[in-house]
C-alpha cells in the first residue's frame, strides 16, 4: 500500500533547510508580566461589579423562588 501522504513520491526525504541566519537577532521576551494601564484597570474593575451584581439579583431571584 502506497504511503500518499509523503509529497515527495520518490521514497527519499529531503532535509528541512539549513539555518544559517547568523545576523538575525532572537526575538526579545518581556521579563515579568505586562502591567495594565489605568483604563484597563478601570474598565476591568467596573466589569467586575457589574457582574457581581448581576450575579447577586440573579441567586437571590431564584433563591427567592425556590421558597
């Protein structure tokens, strides 16, 4: 049985090609985490209460029907 996933049908591999990019400088990793700006924090913060408020009218409805 044939093996039809090797696009090279004539049974040799061909090697991946050489990495011989010397000069190219590896790409920079930030230390440490990002710090968010202050919109974020913001944005984030007033997210967070409006869904812990919805959240709270949530259990207590359904709390409140379970009575």
């Amino acid at each position: 049985m044939p093996n039809n996933r090797s696009p090279n049908r004539g049974g040799t591999r061909t090697p991946p090609p050489a990495d011989n990019d010397y000069d190219a400088e590896p790409p920079r990793r930030r230390s440490g985490y990002q710090r968010q700006s202050v919109g974020e924090a913001v944005a984030k913060s007033f997210i967070r209460s409006i869904a812990s408020s919805l959240g709270r009218i949530l259990v207590r409805t359904i709390t409140g029907r379970m009575r």
